[in-house]
C-alpha cells in the first residue's frame, strides 16, 4: 500500500514538471495595437488554445476557405504553416488577399488579435520560448 502511494507521488510530481518544462511562448507583441499580450496566463491562455476562441476562429473564418483542396483557390494552410513571426506579419501588414478583399472585416480587432494569439502560440517554431515582449 506505501508503495503504491509513494508511485502515485513520484507519477503525479513528474507529471507536473512536464507541464512545467513545455516551452511555448509566454508574451507575444501585437505591433497593430503596440501592446503585449500574455499567453500563458489568465484568459488568453485558454483563448489562445485549440479549443479557445483563437481555434475556433481558425477553424471557422480561416480553414471555410483554407482547406486542402478548396474550390476557392485559397493555398492550404494550417497552423504550422508558418513560423511565430510570419504569421503576426501576416496580421500586421494584412497582405493575403483575403485580408484585403475585406474577409477579415467580418471579424472585430479583438477576435483578430484572438486568432492571431492562437497562430503565433502553435506556430511552426512553437516549442521555442519564442516571446516577443
């Protein structure tokens, strides 16, 4: 029974200096707004994840015309399309066309910036500490 509990302990301590030790980004710097954004703490750490709204927009807004095989013609992508700094150029600089063609104006600045916090955190070079505040 001691043994057991002593396993249990050792499991669970592990386990928890795994999550610790998941290097992602922390802060991410929106040059649109000049602000910082913390990714790793409070509601931008849940928004910004798959299941946030920073993954939901992706799959709604961006992958409704992004998806393999589009009879759009949009180019296929994903979220490890691009690295932590192309994608927040991308929202920056607005140059896809559909950021010119006024698709992204069906979404608010807050859900822009949302999605743009999900990009930069599972980019493709997302397992550096790649902050940029």
């Amino acid at each position: 029974m001691r043994e057991s509990l002593v396993l249990c302990a050792a499991l669970f301590l592990s386990t928890v200096a795994v999550i610790e030790l998941h290097a992602a980004p922390k802060t991410r710097f929106d040059e649109t707004t000049q602000t910082c954004r913390y990714l790793d703490d409070g509601p931008l750490e849940w928004e910004s994840r798959p299941w946030g709204q920073g993954g939901k927009l992706f799959q709604e807004r961006c992958k409704s015309c992004h998806s393999q095989g589009n009879s759009k013609g949009a180019p296929f992508l994903w979220v490890e399309s691009k690295n932590s700094e192309a994608w927040n150029r991308v929202f920056t600089e607005k140059y896809p066309a559909c950021a010119k063609d006024g698709s992204w104006g069906q979404m608010t600045m807050e859900e822009q910036m949302r999605l743009n916090d999900y990009l930069y955190r599972w980019a493709k070079n997302s397992q550096d500490l790649n902050d940029s505040c």
